[in-house]
C-alpha cells in the first residue's frame, strides 16, 4: 500500500471507530456485553530477557462492535504497540531503544447472539505494521498468540474463526473455538513464500455470574504451510485467566497468561494485562 492509501485509511478507520457509537473485538477477548461496545486491551509482555526495558513497553487494541440485528455485528479493531528499552555494557548506557507502531487494522462482521451458543467471525487485516518498528512488533505478538498477525509487516490477513459454547444452569460454560488465518505477503522478494496459512484453536471454560466473570483459556496457532520442523517447531500455546466485572455500561477486568512451549517461554515469561469494556447500548 502506499504511503498515502494507508494514511487515508487510517484516518477514515480512526474517525469510524472513535466517532460511531458501535464496534467491539474480535478475538480472545471475546465480550458477552451490549449491543453497541468499545474496548480497550493494554496487555504488557513480561521478556524473558528484560534487563532495561521500560515498563510502558505493551501492546494496545482499541475495538468495537455494533450489532445492526439479532444476528449479525460489525466488528472493528485498532492494534497498537510499544516498546522501550535502554541497553547498556558494564553500567553504562550505550543506545537506547524507543518504538512505537501501529499494527494492521482489523475490519469484519460476527455472525451470532451474545447469548447463543454459536459465533463465528469472519474478516481482513489490512497492512500497516511498519517494517522497521521489529521490537515494538516482537512486543505486540507475544501479548496475544491469536492475534499474532495484528503486528506482522506486509501481511494482508483474511481471519475466519467459529466457537462454540455450551452454558449450564448454574452459570458454567465450556468452550472450544477454530478457524484460520491466511496472510499473504504484499512485499515479496524472489525466494519468499507468497502466503502462509496458520490454523487458530483454543479451549475455554468458566463461570458466569450476573455480575462478574470468570474465564480459564487455551489458545493456540500453527503453521500449516511450513514443510520444516514438525508440529512443535510451528506451534505456540498459550494458557490465561482472565476476570471481568459487570458494573453497569463499565465491565473492567485483568488477564494473565503463561506460554507453554520453549519457543514463546524463550521470549517471554507471562503476560499481564487489564481490559475496559463500554455498552454505549
């Protein structure tokens, strides 16, 4: 995309987010609030190597979602990230690192009932990670795994996911959730894969009360296009819990989450995290 194409639709997706009383995420977070929600993630990486690096370091997805039946919702999300961190040898500081990117843009509709047992997702990532913010992005994947491709540059994403959820009387629930991502690469050199194909799965379960919830997760991805390595080399897993607490049109809440193969544990050891959920209606 060229410089300009992407700075009008920034701004135009900027103003529909921030000005339409509408939107809502569309991934883990996924929010059994109102009609009409904007949310706010802040979800900050604990790096496995983290001498230096400055707390503000984090990844940020502003989303919404406006429902315009009983069935059907749009969906949108804004990913941000940031990440500091002052290197030194010996005491001393030698270079100091400060990047902060926005990620690729999220535009979709949901089809099904906050309340019902089924919902599916389907939309597009558009390319707006910049090439050259590489530690910024590093801090955004590694916050939500199943976001992974909200902070890969030149990738065009085309997400489609489904979950089911089977809710007790008493207030449990069970969940499993699948789908896709097929991200093609819009800055290909001679040599490099054109696409990649990754499969997204998780499992849930927890409790719903009328005025809080409580959610255990595991979420995962794996690259199905790469011949190299087996499934452990082109997998990575997550497990979280995440609290919400229903106050009204304000749902606030924190999350924790711990990756559980080599890979992810190599680079990170936990990632903590707060959310704000809004019901404009």
């Amino acid at each position: 995309m060229s410089r300009y194409l992407r700075i009008s639709v920034l701004i135009g997706l900027l103003l529909f987010l921030f000005l339409t009383p509408s939107l809502h995420a569309q991934a883990i977070l996924t929010h059994q609030s109102g009609e009409q929600t904007v949310a706010v993630e802040a979800l900050k990486p604990a790096f496995d190597n983290d001498q230096g690096v400055e707390f503000a370091t984090s990844a940020w997805f502003l989303s919404g979602l406006w429902q315009f039946n009983d069935n059907w919702a749009f969906t949108a999300e804004l990913p941000l990230a940031r990440y500091g961190q002052e290197v030194s040898v010996n005491g001393q500081p030698t270079v100091d690192i400060s990047e902060t990117t926005v990620g690729n843009l999220y535009a979709g509709i949901r089809y099904g009932h906050n309340n019902g047992p089924f919902m599916a997702n389907l939309g597009i990532r558009l390319p707006f990670a910049e090439q050259d913010k590489l530690n910024a992005e590093l801090a955004g994947r590694f916050s939500d795994v199943e976001r992974w491709d909200a902070f890969i540059p030149n990738a065009l994403g085309f997400i489609g996911t489904g979950q089911y959820r089977y809710q007790l009387a008493s207030g449990f629930f069970v969940g499993a959730r699948g789908g896709g991502s097929f991200l093609v690469n819009t800055d290909k050199d001679e040599g490099e894969d054109a696409s990649d194909l990754y499969l997204l799965y998780g499992l849930s379960a927890g409790y719903r009360a009328p005025r809080f919830d409580l959610t255990a997760d595991f979420s995962g991805r794996f690259l199905a296009t790469n011949d190299e390595g087996g499934f452990g080399a082109n997998s990575w897993h997550f497990a979280g819990i995440s609290a919400t607490y229903k106050a009204g049109r304000i749902w606030p809440g924190v999350q924790f989450k711990l990756p559980l193969d080599k890979d992810s544990r190599d680079v990170v050891d936990f990632v903590g995290g707060v959310h704000f959920l809004i019901n404009l209606k």
